[in-house]
C-alpha cells in the first residue's frame, strides 16, 4: 500500500496498482496547467481534494517495482477526471486482447492477409 500526499498535510493510502494509473492521469492533467477535484473514498470515508498545478502532490510507493500499466483503465479514469465530477478511483476493467500483428508489421506470428486476384 503507497501512500498518496495531497499539499504536505493530507495522506491517501492507495495501493500501488492503483497509484500508478491515478499518477499518469493526475501529471497529465497538470502538464496541461488544468485543475480537478480528485474524490477518493477508502470505505471509511470519502475525501475530496482540488488538484491544481500550483498544488503539491506526492506519490509514494511501497513496492520497489511499477506495476504495468493497463490502457483501458488509464481511459476510463482520464474521462472521470475531464468530467464535472472530477477524477475518481473507478474499478480495473480487463484490458482488451491485443491485436494479432501482419507480416511487415515487425510483429512474429501475424496472419497473412488473403491475396485477391
């Protein structure tokens, strides 16, 4: 479990799973100088915070390893942060099957294509 540190005084326990998904939407966010409201609720009570550029935020993890990143997840949580409701931890969805790549693409194993005549 990492610990998420909103302006020095406020700490979110977040699993690092979680964390590293919620950074890469949170920095993007900021890099493009937009402010959000970030709701967290860890079944003991719900936090709200107003993430800003201006605002520090830390994240700290306890593994020593970043998890992968799922896509699908990542897009799920960027459309909850441009929402009027702001950012919110919603549930890992399954990330969808990679496509099969086709010769010349550089990827082994592709399907060839059917020739037509």
């Amino acid at each position: 479990m990492g610990t998420l540190i909103y302006n020095g005084g406020i700490s979110l326990a977040v699993d690092d799973r979680t964390m590293a998904h919620l950074q890469v939407v949170i920095i993007n966010k900021l890099r493009r100088r937009e402010s959000f409201t970030f709701t967290w609720d860890d079944g003991a009570q719900q936090t709200v915070c107003w993430i800003g550029p201006s605002i520090a935020i830390e994240f700290v993890y306890s593994g020593n390893r970043r998890p992968a990143l799922n896509r699908a997840w990542l897009e799920l949580l960027a459309l909850s942060a441009n929402a009027n409701s702001g950012l919110m931890a919603v549930p890992e969805p399954l990330e969808p099957p990679r496509p099969v790549g086709r010769p010349g693409e550089g990827v082994p194993g592709g399907v060839p294509e059917p020739i037509s005549v």
